[in-house]
C-alpha cells in the first residue's frame, strides 16, 4: 500500500509528456488576465482564491497540455490553497504558464506558487490601498464637493487606467521573463514598500485635515464673556487635533474588528449627543 502511494506522488510531481508546450499568443495571455477579475468569485475559507485561480489558469494550461493525463494533474496542484493581493495576481499566473509550458518539476511549479504569494500581498497594499486609493479618491472627493459630475469620473477613471494596466501589462511581462521576474520584482520590495506606505500615510494625512471637520463650541458657563475659545485652544496645541483624535478612535475600532456600520452609528450618536449639549 505504501509503495502505491509513493508511486503515485512521484507519477504526480512530474508530467509524462515532457515536450515544451505551444507558446501563448496575446489573445490567450489577455483572456486569462480578463479571467483574473473573477479570481475571488469563489473566494473560502479552506482554499482562499483557488477556484478562481484555475479558472484564470484554464486557456493557457489547454494549450501546452494536450496530454489529458498532464491537463489532469495540472488542475489538481492549481486548485491548492492560493490567496494573493487580487490586482498582481497576473503576475505570478505569467510565470507560472511560462514553467508550465516548460513541463517543469509539479513541485518546482508548486513552491514558486507559494513562494510569490507572501511578497505580493505587500507590495500590493502598498500601491493600490496605501498610495493609489487615497490619491484618486481624494481627487475625485474634492471635485464632487465643489458639486463636479467629474469626481466620480475621474476617480473611476484614474483608479481603473493603473489598475488594468498593471493587470494585463503584468500578464505579458512576467510570462514572458518567466521565473527571473520574481527576483526582479522583489529585489527592492522592502524599499518600494516603505517608501509607497510612506506615501500613502502622507495622503491619509492631508485627507483627515481637509475632510474631516469637527468644530467644539466653548458653553457660556466657560466661555468667560468670549475671553475662552476651546477650540482655538486646540488648535493652538495641534491643528486639527479632533479629526485626528476621532480618526484614530475609528481606526482603533476597526482593529478590534468592530464593522463600518457600527462605526458610522458611533460617529452619528457623538454628533448628535454634542449637538444636544451644545458643544459640536
């Protein structure tokens, strides 16, 4: 029983046709990056995003596996646990495909898989949440407070032309650099972070004091004839000190797993609580 096992692993880390795969065409390479928008549709909890990571992979593994047996044992190890930032995932599938087509090792194919995982989920943030997000969305926040049918547009439009262009720019590169585009793309990955993070908390910032506005009205009993302004105080501590106080206080909350909309039903009981009073 033992040594059928082992047979069978062995049968299975390896594909029985040996010879290298039809190169994909563009038409291909851009049909797997169209499948990669749908990597989370069946997102769980015991394999994260592995039903749409095959589903992304199925064009390419068609054409350089015509051996069903090869096609078989590549859809089992490619419906493995998977989870990667959704936006770069096409750029591990380009070199993935590329050693697919090669008729690499299984588990050769199998540890670059997961060992592209980790580093992206990083680097991922940093672009899209931490740097593009906040810049687009702040542009777009700005125009429509001014009353602008252009903020949506423009938020939409400059969040979306980056994304599908890492997206399907992504695809063909890494497909065709193969496995050196891993070493490539996390040789300064540290750096890049950091340095986009920073970014990205510089923009949070400026957000916090542009958007959020909370004014403290100093009560008769303790204005002193107008010769106390509570507000001036703070400000005289640090500028916007309360949108910073109540940007924390919200952020704390969602560390501690607490939902947005219980969020926003604290923010509208301390408004209307400090309306009542008097004091905002």
């Amino acid at each position: 029983m033992a040594s059928n096992t082992e047979a069978k692993i062995m049968v299975e880390s390896q594909y029985i046709d040996k010879t290298e795969g039809e190169s994909l065409d563009k038409k291909t390479l851009n049909q797997m990056a169209w499948r990669s928008m749908f990597l989370q549709g069946s997102f769980n909890y015991e394999r994260m995003q592995a039903g749409g990571w095959l589903y992304s992979m199925l064009p390419g593994l068609k054409k350089v596996h015509k051996n069903k047996q090869d096609l078989s044992t590549s859809m089992k190890h490619n419906l493995e646990f998977f989870n990667c930032h959704p936006f770069l995932i096409t750029f591990v599938m380009g070199i993935i495909m590329s050693l697919e087509q090669k008729k690499e090792d299984v588990q050769t194919i199998r540890a670059l898989r997961v060992a592209a995982m980790g580093p992206l989920g990083g680097i991922g943030d940093a672009i899209f949440w931490f740097t593009l997000l906040p810049i687009s969305a702040g542009i777009g926040a700005n125009l429509s407070l001014q009353g602008s049918i252009l903020g949506p547009i423009i938020f939409f439009v400059l969040f979306n032309v980056v994304h599908l262009g890492l997206r399907f720019g992504l695809m063909h590169w890494s497909y065709k650099v193969g496995i050196e585009g891993i070493s490539k793309l996390t040789k300064n990955a540290k750096e890049f972070t950091r340095a986009a993070t920073i970014l990205g908390m510089i923009v949070v910032g400026a957000l916090i004091a542009s958007y959020v506005s909370i004014t403290l009205v100093t009560p008769e009993y303790l204005s002193m004839s107008g010769t106390i302004d509570l507000q001036s105080i703070l400000d005289s501590v640090m500028p916007c000190l309360l949108p910073l106080a109540v940007t924390f206080g919200m952020y704390g909350l969602v560390k501690k797993n607490v939902t947005p909309m219980v969020n926003i039903l604290i923010l509208v009981l301390i408004g209307l609580a400090g309306a009542f009073i008097g004091i905002l």
